[in-house]
C-alpha cells in the first residue's frame, strides 16, 4: 500500500509538471501565433505599399510618356516653324533682289514672318515647359524609388534587430 502510495504520488507530481510544461508550450505557442498575425499584417502593409508604388510609377511612366509625345509635337512643330521661317526669307531676299513686288505683298510677308516667329517663340517655350515637367517627372519618379529603397532598408533593419533580440 505505501509503495503504491508513493508511485501515485509521483505519478501525480509526474503529471503536474506535465501539465506545467504543456501550459508553458501553450503559452509559447499563442505568443508565437501573435507573432505570427503581427507578421502578416505587416506583410499585408507591405504588399499595400508596393502596389501602391507601382500604381504611382505607372502613373509616373504614362505622364512621362504623355510629356514625351508633348516634347516630340513641340520639335516637330518648332521645326516645321524654321522651315516655314526659312522659306520667308528666301521669299523676302527674291522680293529685294527683284524689287518687282509692291509694298502691299512686301507688308504680307513681314506679318506672316512675325506671325510664324511668334508661333516659333511661343513652341520653344512649349518646349522649355515639356522639357521642365519631364525633368520634375523624372525628379519625383527617383525621389519615390529612393524612398521605397529607404523603407525597404528601415524593413531589413528591423527584421535584423528583431533576430539578434530573439537570439
């Protein structure tokens, strides 16, 4: 009877640490499952992040190309003004040189010529402006990638300080 008595004993003390133990586990096991939930919203964060990023740099990347095409207009259209420039002149020297025109045609033509330079003026500027906007494209599409690479490393750091403190 007291060698039974002493095995329920221990057979009792044997299943209170067991059950100290499993209660332990347990509250392992829910921290990391905490762990484990804060990890994926934090993913999820991250993934909302990203796509919004590419949303912005496609964005980015249609306004550049619109200002490209807006760029490409402005050229052809300034070179299309030097070519029509160009052949006024020629007009005007012809119109000197034979001097069989009169002042009526003469006063035409440097209407027209001032009409085409300022066409011509106000496409360089068109072009200036296309020219600028592209360059601020261009500034604010790098400025989002540097900081999208900032907060990728801030990521990575944290993730190494979160493994040196669970070591």
């Amino acid at each position: 009877l007291e060698y039974a008595n002493e095995a329920l004993a221990s057979e009792r003390a044997q299943a209170v640490r067991l059950e100290a133990s499993l209660d332990s586990l347990r509250a392992s096991e829910e921290q990391l499952r905490g762990e484990l939930r804060a990890e994926a919203a934090k993913g999820q964060r991250d993934a909302r992040a990203m796509r919004q990023l590419q949303r912005r740099e496609a964005l980015l990347l249609s306004q550049l190309a619109a200002l490209e095409r807006e760029r490409d207009e402005a050229v052809r259209s300034g070179e299309a003004l030097r070519c029509g420039t160009g052949a006024l002149q020629t007009a005007l020297r012809e119109v000197e040189q034979s001097q069989l025109e009169d002042r009526r045609m003469v006063r035409s033509l440097l209407c027209e010529n001032a009409t085409l330079r300022w066409q011509g003026a106000a496409a360089g500027e068109a072009l200036a402006q296309a020219r600028l906007r592209q360059e601020q494209m261009s500034w604010q599409r790098e400025q989002a990638v540097r900081d999208e690479h900032w907060r990728e490393e801030q990521r990575r750091e944290e993730e190494r300080r979160r493994r040196v403190e669970e070591k």
